[in-house]
C-alpha cells in the first residue's frame, strides 16, 4: 500500500510540474507590444518606380498654364513680386530699389515635399525598412481603441503620424529646386521633422485644444454637415480654403488627434484624416508655410497659422501604391477627395494596414 501511496505522490507532483511548465511556456510566447510588428518597405531605394511623376503637373510660366496632363487645374502663377513696374509676367525678388530688380519668370509647379508615415505602433518607420525605435512606452496609445466591446459600431482608430522631409527634386540632382529665389525651394536634408509619439496633444483632445482653441466652435455636427460642401469641390478639383476645420469627405479636422470615430484601423480614410490633421498643426505653429502664395508675395513663402489645404495633393505609396493604370483620376489626389475615387482596394491583411504618403505642395516662385 505504501508502494501505490508514493507513486501517486509521485505522478501527481509529476503532472503539476508538467502543467507549471506548459503555463509558463504560454506566457512566454503570449505577444507582448514591444513585438509589434513593422512591415519594411523600399520606397527610399524604389523612388523611380513609385514616384507618380506627373503630379508635378499642372505647370506655369509667365502667367499661363503650359503643362497640365490632365492633372487638377490650378490658377498660373503672377508676379511682380517686389517690384513696382513689373507687369504679373514678370517678377522682381532680388531689387535694388522697387523699381530696379533682376528680373525673373512666375513659375509654378507641385513639389515632392515631405514622406508622411501613418502607422498602428508607435516608433514604427515602414520606409525606413520597417525600422523601430526602442520598445513600445507604456504610456502611448497604439492600435485600434475599442469603446465598447460589445458594439462595434463605436470602435475608434487610433495612428501614429511621421512627417517627414523628402526633398526629391534635391535629392536627384534635378536643379528645378535651385531655379526659385524662395528659401525654402532650396531643400533641406532628409529628416524626420515631426513625430506623434511624442505629441502630448496627440492622444489627449483637452491638451490639442491648447494650440486650436477654436475647436470648441467647430468639433460639431453643424460645421461637420458645412464640410459636405468641401467634399463636393475636392471631387472635381481642390477643397475650400476657408473651411479650415474641414478635410473634405475624410472628416472633421477638429480635435487635431490621432482618434477617428465611427471606422476601423487598417482603412484609408481614417489614415489620411489624421494626416490632414498634422499638416493643420503643423501649420498652427508656423512650420508649414504658404508655398502657393504669389503677386505681391510670391517671393516668400509665409506662415498662415491655418492649413492652406489647395497648395497639397498627396500620393498614396504603401501599401498599394497609386499609379497610372491603378486610379482613373491621375495619381495625386487633392485632401478631401473620396476615397472612392482613389482609395479602394489599397490594404491587404497583417502587414498592408499602414501608410505611406507622398505630399506633393504647390510651389509659386520667382525663377531667375
């Protein structure tokens, strides 16, 4: 009897063991947020092949539109710039008094500006090889944010945004840079200028209305309903810069913060409002500038303090990149566009729920 007494001990000390390893097995191998996953692309050495080239398009000289490619039309752009006598044919930004300036030709063109990254994991950086940086902080917010488990219908999305600087004209040599008396035509290095994770206003709507506080007046279902009108012209040319706090059919601008509601993460439309979202903020605080500006100003490109959505158009490079024979309204679309006309069919599970962007920015210059 003693003999079965101590091989039941035994087997039964043998299971708990067994079953103490198996446990311990499964929280090894349960995922934690520092695996989050990154997916790597290659746009950085892929740029001839992904670029959408004719969006440079429309074109002017002297006041008059002398390239277009079926592209969205814009007004040509007119001098004189500083000087008194110069007829809008003709600019002066380099002037010894009003009436003598070296004299020079309006040019106006989309620039391949900045890379914009939006991202479910923070630090996550898909054209620069799906890099990371560090683990995932505790503190920042990643994912989709459920609001209520039991109703789908009120899940939010939550994206991190990269802003990133891609002077392409620059970096390929091409000179068109160099030809505009504009300082900031004349490239800066590749860097990461902004990055949401460490935006305390990016995850909190009470600390974003520090820098908008006017988002009280318009994060309403009245001025929601006024941006069905920027939607309408976005769909057939560019949205209405007077409706700052609208982003066309993507949504409201206002709270500036990476929540959207009422849509999933893993979709086009909430990834390009956030992004629409932080060229508002970053034009709060002057770092995005008024390219498109010309006349009397077309010498300078000045600081607004609200988004000027007409001078952008953007590219859609990761996952699915926009190309010619992929979209049948050209490549670049303007902010608000719907994304129907440009947005379907452009995920993929697992790794082709994040976003890269190309931005494109109206340059009116003075080219000497």
């Amino acid at each position: 009897m003693k003999t079965i007494r101590d091989a039941f001990q035994t087997s039964t000390v043998c299971v708990i063991l067994i079953g103490l390893v198996l446990a311990a097995s499964l929280f090894v191998f349960i995922p934690s947020d520092a695996e989050a996953y990154c997916p790597s692309t290659s746009i950085l050495a892929e740029t001839f092949g992904k670029t959408c080239w004719e969006c440079i398009f429309p074109m002017s000289l002297i006041g008059t539109t002398v390239f277009n490619l079926s592209e969205d039309s814009v007004r040509p752009a007119l001098g004189p710039g500083q000087s008194a006598v110069y007829p809008p044919q003709l600019c002066g930004c380099i002037c010894f008094t009003p009436y003598i300036c070296v004299p020079g030709i309006p040019f106006g063109a989309f620039f391949p500006s900045h890379l914009m990254e939006v991202v479910r994991n923070p630090f996550c950086f898909p054209s620069l090889n799906g890099l990371t940086i560090g683990p995932n902080p505790t503190f920042i917010n990643r994912g989709l944010v459920d609001v209520a488990q039991d109703d789908p219908a009120l899940k939010m999305s939550y994206y991190h945004v990269h802003f990133i600087i891609f002077p392409l004209w620059a970096m390929l040599g091409t000179g068109i840079n160099i030809m505009c008396a504009n300082p900031s035509s004349m490239g800066n290095p590749l860097d990461i200028a902004y990055l949401s994770e460490v935006d305390p206003g990016w995850d909190d709507d009470v600390v974003a209305l520090l820098l908008f506080p006017e988002a009280v007046l318009f994060a309403n279902p009245i001025a929601t309903a006024a941006c069905a009108v920027d939607s309408a012209t976005a769909s057939f040319g560019f949205p209405l810069d007077p409706l700052f706090w609208c982003a066309g059919s993507f949504g409201n601008i206002y709270p500036p913060s990476g929540y959207t509601s009422g849509s999933y993460s893993g979709q086009v439309k909430p990834a390009v409002l956030v992004m629409t979202r932080v060229l508002a903020k970053l034009s709060r605080i002057g770092a995005e500038t008024w390219w498109a500006a010309d006349g009397s100003m077309i010498c300078a490109d000045v600081p607004t303090f609200l988004i000027i959505k007409s001078q952008y158009k953007f590219q859609l490079l990761y996952p699915i990149a926009n190309s010619d024979s992929t979209n049948v309204v050209g490549c670049c679309s303007p902010i608000g566009r719907t994304q129907l006309m440009w947005g379907l069919a452009k995920t993929y599970p697992v790794d082709g729920d994040d976003f890269v962007f190309l931005l494109w920015k109206l340059q009116r210059c003075c080219m000497l």
